[in-house]
C-alpha cells in the first residue's frame, strides 16, 4: 500500500455503503465490498448487490480516489469569465489526459486540498493552470456532483470567477503547473449581455414517481435536492448554462 | 476473464496508447500499459508516461470499459424536451448508484448497442428509462465527450429528443428498465421561448497558446475542435445550457 493512502481513509472507501445507505435504499449490499486494486491514487473496488425484493445479484466494479476533505466534493470546476479591454471571455484548460489517451477541452478544475474552501481552491487552481489571479470568486454550489457515477465516486463542486484581464497582475499570466500536468489555456469570447424570456407559469405537481417543475425553477430544484441527491456534473453544468446570467 | 470481453477488446484497451498518440503528444508511455484488476465490465489499467523533455515518471491509474461500438462514444446522454397540455418540461432520471452510494440526477443516458447510431439509442434509452416514445430525436453530438478523464476513459454523445407528451403513447408511461437499474423519473417544466441578446462583436485571435472567440460562437468553437479534442462533457454541456434555443 502506498505511502499516500492510510489505512484510515481505507476504511472510509469501504464504509460508506454501510453508513450512507439511505433509509429507503433501493439495493442491499451482498457481502463486504472489496478492495480488488490498490494504486498509488486510486482503489478499485468491486461491490455486490441486489435490489430489494430481488433474488438476482449484481455487481459494480468502480474507481475510487481518496477522500482528501472529508465530506466534501473531491474537486472544484471553475467558469472563468475574462474582462479584458471591454470584453468578456469564458477561460478553459485544453489538456491531455491518459485515460482517455487524447487532449481533453475542460473547466479549469483541481482537487480540494485538505481543509481548504471551494472558493480558495477555485482561486488556487485558477492561478495554477491559468496563470490569472481572480478579482472575485464566489461559490456556485458546494455539494458533492458526480461524474461518471456509474464508473467512479469521483465529485466536484462549481465555483465561478471573475477575471480582471486590464489589472496588471494579468498582464503576462504565467500557469504554475505540475510536473504531471499538460495545459494549454483557451479563452472565448463571451458576449457582455444574456438575458432570457422565461414563461411564469405556476403548476407545481408531485405524483410519487414523477416531479413536475417549471423549466426556469429547474436550477433551484436542482439546487434544492442536492442535499439529498447527488446531481450529475452534467445536469448541473447544463442548468448553469441554462440559466446564465452573465 | 470474463466470458463477456474478449481477447480482442482486451487488446483494443491497451493498443490506443500506441495507436492514438497524436503527433503532437506532450507525453511518452514508458513501458506498456498494464491491467491490474479485470473485471466483468471494466478493466482497471496502470499505465507509466513521462512528459516530453522530463525525467521524472508518473503513473496513471484509471478504469475502462468495453468499447462496443468501436471509434464512438460509450454511450448517449438526452436532454429530453416533454411537451404536455401547453407545456414544456426537462426529463430527468434520478438513479441510485453504487459508486457514490447515493441517489444521482442525471439525464436519461446509456451505453451505445453494437451498430446502433446515437439517434437509435437514445430513442431506445429514453424509452427504456422513462416510458416515453420521442416523437424526433437529433444528434447533438456523435464525438466521444469524455466524463472524469482523469479517472476512466468513459465518454458520450449528446442527443435531444422531443416527446409528444399529449399523444396515446405517452398517456401512461411504463418505463422498461433492467433488473439492475432503479431509476424515478423527474420532470421539470421548460418555459416555451428562451432567447439571448448576444453581442455581434469579431474578434478572433489565434496566439499559440491562447485562442480568442466570441462567447456567442463558444458552442460552435467547441464542435469545430471534438475532430481533433475531447470536449469534456461538463463543458459541453455548460455550453448545450448557455446557448439552448428551446
């Protein structure tokens, strides 16, 4: 076992099925889930189940990476939005990745260190892969996002930044990167206005297995629920688009 | 080895290390790239790379699944548009998931069938997850959108489909879901006009490292590059949001 993962946070990769199991879980735990690959960064763990009421038994096989701010997402997504001389830019990171063996186009993003807020990790990781220093960072959401849940525990939080590209600390940005990281920064254009027609209807209806919401309300469900409920990245991400108002 | 993944698969997982390097790959393989965790449906790979002109090694550590339909994406995720009685809504699912052990909002979405197009198999997702019959469907996406590139090798294409909700068909929805799945679904009410005011301005500047484009033009950038980049799923998705039409 490595050096960088103690047995404590081991242990914590194994217990969750045991203490976050909410009180209408859906599935039982067949067994004790198994750490079937240790690496350096990540625990591969194999979990079988089956549904209440059911005799078939499944299995999951995910990647899991260590828990560094316990209780929190593992990661920050930031939007960035340039002002420079007048206009607005939306900041990316193209990056290449090897798991999926090619340049990846992304969020500037990187994982909470231990102890550390959304927002200084925004700013930290924003200064880090961008070079920019943000005049404003304000934290979008602070629960715990998924991706790919069906392949790993993985989650991040969304923070927003903004960028004064005029100040002189922007002038000549400079990344401070890893010795692991591959970044090129990408900035596009955003325009200074985005206003939206929204219809204001009023029908609010829950029926059991369906929730009916208005369209415009949907970032605030969704907001509401992530509490109990793990939204998507890419729901969440699609919402925030949706209802941009910058 | 499981019987459901076969020597070939097996290969193709390891091979694209070699094969899909691009010219321009900031990054060497050192050694081969090595499954240490084989299970029924993924495979946990180890692989060592240094960057260009570096000494020091890394390691990478990631999960893959089995590419089904070879060259595209794992699987489709839709945005689905309900229109009923007047109304629009947002389809969601809300899915337990073993790998964050918790509930997850996500867009209905699956993996890809051998030979199926993306239209055909998010029409036949959406039909299984929700009980719904689309009455369009169109590709939004067909490149390989990757989610958690960090950690797997997991992508997706995006379709939006739309569903006549006032139509005999979808009067009494019956979703068709696999033993494995536990799926609610979640309908969010969509208001009828969204429209933008978007700057016209023309900027463009091409600098090596930093590419400039109009904010109003991100969208089309984004799908002009998904050629030669992986565009991160959440990015594009932030991107669907902030330039939805619907």
């Amino acid at each position: 076992m490595s050096a960088t993962w103690i047995d404590k946070d081991e242990d914590r990769t194994i217990a969750k099925w045991k203490c976050s199991l909410p009180a209408d879980c859906p599935v039982e735990i067949v067994g004790k889930p198994k750490i079937v690959y240790r690496g350096q960064w990540t625990r591969t763990v194999e979990v079988h189940y089956r549904k209440r009421n059911s005799k078939k038994e499944e299995v999951s096989q995910s990647i899991h990476r260590k828990e560094i701010s316990p209780g929190r997402a593992h990661g920050v997504e930031v939007i960035a939005i340039l002002h420079k001389a007048g206009k607005r830019y939306f900041v990316f990171v193209k990056e290449y990745r090897i798991p999926p063996a090619g340049y990846c186009f992304e969020f500037p993003a990187g994982l909470l260190e231990e102890g550390e807020t959304v927002i200084d990790a925004a700013r930290r990781e924003l200064k880090e892969e961008t070079g920019y220093t943000a005049s404003k960072v304000i934290c979008l959401s602070e629960e715990r996002h998924p991706m790919a849940p069906q392949l790993t525990d993985n989650s991040i939080s969304y923070a927003i930044a903004e960028i004064n590209g005029d100040s002189l600390e922007n002038q000549n940005p400079k990344m401070h990167l890893d010795e692991a990281e591959i970044i090129e920064v990408v900035e596009v254009e955003c325009n200074k206005a985005l206003a939206y027609v929204q219809s204001i209807s009023t029908k609010v209806n829950v029926d059991g297995m369906v929730v009916e919401i208005e369209c415009n309300k949907a970032l605030a469900y969704v907001q509401s629920i992530s509490n109990k409920v793990n939204v998507d990245g890419m729901v969440y991400a699609f919402l925030l688009g949706y209802n941009a108002k910058f």
